[in-house]
C-alpha cells in the first residue's frame, strides 16, 4: 500500500510523510504568492489541516502533490484577496527586514512582477515555474484544457517581457 492510501486509511505517519516530500514545493508555492511570512505560515497550517481533512476525498492517488499544492494556492488566495490593499514591495523602498525574507534583489523583483499579473496567469505561472508542474498537471489540478494553460503561459511570458526592459531593469510601479 503506497502512502497516500496509507494516508486516507487514517496512517497520521503516512500523511506526516507525504507532507515532508512536498514541503518546499508549498512553501515556495504559498511564498511566490504572498510574500508575507506570517501569511505564509496561515496558508501552509490552514492549507494542511484541510488536506489532512479532505484526503478521503482524492480520487487519484498519484494527484497528491498536484492536488495538494492547489490547496495551498486557493488558500493563499483567500489571504491575498482579504489583503487587496498590501503594497507590492518596490526595491528602492523596501524596509531593511523586508529584504532579509528574500536571498537577493532580483527575487524581490521577480515576485514582484508576477505578483502584477491577473489572477489566473500569476496562478500558471507559479505552478509552471515555480513548483514545475507540466502543462499537463496544471490541466488537470485546474480542470481546463491543456491548450488554455499554454495560451495563459504565453500571456504571461508575454506580459512579463513587456514588464522588462532590455536592460533587465524592473518596471514595477
């Protein structure tokens, strides 16, 4: 019996297993969106509990990542949503402590980007790049066809290119 079959039987062991494989897609995941640690910390805990709630329900085994990581990411909504009014951090007039969250500038400048775009390409985009999941996975996690994911990639690329100007220096109001 493989894991997440382990996990929906009730093994707590298991699913404490399954989540230590897909820690840092999550947490890369809920940071690419949110940006804030706290808010971080709220979507991964809340993102878990509804995992480990709703696990009975996953009708395909080898959807655990997938569909685990599309928790975290409607959950991370949620936050976002509630917090419209958070200020998109600028590099020059980011705060001492918020540039430590960060390994260096061009990552301040790269979520801030994405961050910039529509909902639904900022959503490809995270999944795509940042936790790599194949056009495929995002079809399925997203219920849409797979020719709508690599439309919605190519807006974004698109998008993001226009945010960047040759010299590789960052438009973001």
């Amino acid at each position: 019996m493989d894991k997440v079959e382990l996990a929906k039987n009730g093994d707590k062991q298991a699913f404490n297993d399954l989540i230590e494989e897909n820690k840092f897609k999550i947490y890369k995941t809920a940071k690419s969106i949110l940006g804030n640690e706290d808010d971080v910390c709220d979507a991964i805990q809340d993102s878990l509990i509804r995992a480990y709630k709703g696990i009975k329900n996953l009708h395909n085994n080898e959807f655990f990542s997938t569909w685990l990581i599309r928790i975290v990411i409607n959950k991370c909504y949620d936050i976002y949503n509630k917090q419209k009014s958070r200020k998109i951090i600028d590099i020059s007039e980011a705060k001492d402590e918020e540039l430590k969250v960060y390994d260096n500038y061009d990552e301040i400048g790269i979520n801030a980007i994405i961050k910039t775009l529509d909902e639904d390409l900022r959503t490809i985009t995270i999944m795509f790049y940042y936790d790599d999941l194949s056009v495929k996975d995002i079809s399925e996690v997203l219920k849409i066809p797979e020719g709508t994911v690599k439309s919605r990639l190519s807006r974004a690329r698109t998008k993001l290119y226009e945010i960047l100007n040759k010299d590789g220096e960052y438009n973001v109001r």
